[in-house]
C-alpha cells in the first residue's frame, strides 16, 4: 500500500542535496506503507493517524531514521541508538552512505513496520521514574506535539530536567502552567538550563 507523496517532501530533498540519495532510498521504504507523508519541524516526517511514528534527519556526520517510540522497538540487529545520553523514547538508525541502507533494507523494513504496529496499539512510553517529578499535562501535550522538543529535553541533564518541571509544576492553574512551557520550548530547544541564562531564540517549524 504505497502512501501519497508529499510536494513539500520533493522540495525539502531538491533543497538538501548532501544525504538526497539516502533520504529517496528510505523514503521508498517508508511510502510503501501506511504512513502519511508530511514535513514538520523542518524535517520530513511520517504519521500514522496524525500521531508521529518516524522523521528523517540530516546532520553533518550521519542521516538518519529516527524513531519516536524507538525505545519500544525490539532491536535483535543492534542498529537503534539513542540521540543523547539521557534519551528515553526517540531511537535513531544512523547512516554514512547508501550502501550501509540497502544491506540493512530487509531489517529496516521489518523496524518501521514494527514502529507502525507500536502507534496502532497505542503503546505509550513510561517517561517516569522514581527519581523524576511528574510530567505536567501541558507539557506532555507539547511533547507529543513536537518530537524535536521530546529529544532536545532527553537529552537534557538530569538536574535540568528536573528544574524545568519544578517550574512547570508550581502554578495551580494550567494556563500559568500553559504559559510557563511556552517560555521555555526554545530554551530547551537549544539545549539551555532553565536557570543558565538565554540570549538566543530559534526558529520552530511546524
């Protein structure tokens, strides 16, 4: 069941030439499943129900597959590695060269339809734990909204994170707690402590 092509999809590539035969040999893969096409945050991303299962990254070194749930993927060829120290939902299969995607294509094949099955059963990733202060509702919303955002607070510091959502949390009502997230996504983005002073601000593409 090959899915629809997106425009913005053929210009993102025709506009980012340095991993374009990488990134047609996985989106082949990709569209030739169930999975809509779309670009969000700058990226060329894949849904499953409006809900992001997959996005395709360019960096300098290495593009790659990134998964959303990754960390709920079974991984039997050891490909799936985590963006950051401290990441514990997105999983990244990483490439140099289009040789290393077709001999993988069989195993990466089985991996996105596996990720499909994830989103359809509705599996959710635990992001609690006994030394974590609980995620407020308004910014879980933003977490699943934006993927980028999910990475960029993984890979965060532990001591971080928690400021973050002791600021988060502190207000009694949403819309202060709203208000508060909003303040900080670009903060996080750029991988800024709440308390270590910005300057900057980028850009967030949806």
């Amino acid at each position: 069941m090959a899915a629809t092509t997106n425009p913005r999809v053929d210009d993102y590539l025709h506009d980012h030439p340095k991993w374009r035969a990488e990134f047609e040999k996985l989106r082949a893969m990709l569209l030739d499943t169930e999975l809509t096409e779309d670009i969000k945050w700058g990226s060329p991303c894949y849904t499953y129900n409006k809900s992001v299962v997959i996005i395709l990254a360019g960096f300098k070194e290495y593009c790659a597959l990134s998964f959303f749930k990754g960390i709920l993927l079974d991984d039997p060829s050891n490909i799936l590695t985590a963006p950051g120290e401290n990441s514990r939902s997105v999983r990244l299969a990483k490439f140099t060269n289009l040789q290393q995607i077709t001999d993988l294509e069989a195993v990466l094949k089985a991996y996105i339809l596996e990720a499909i099955e994830v989103e359809k059963a509705g599996l959710k990733v635990d992001f609690k734990n006994d030394e974590e202060l609980p995620i407020p509702d308004e910014f879980q919303d933003r977490l699943t909204e934006m993927p980028h955002l999910q990475t960029a607070f993984d890979s965060l510091t532990p001591g971080r994170r928690r400021a973050y959502l002791l600021y988060f949390t502190a207000p009694k009502h949403s819309q202060t707690r709203a208000a508060r997230v909003e303040k900080c996504i670009d903060m996080i983005l750029d991988g800024i402590g709440l308390n270590d002073g910005y300057t900057g601000k980028r850009s967030r593409e949806a």
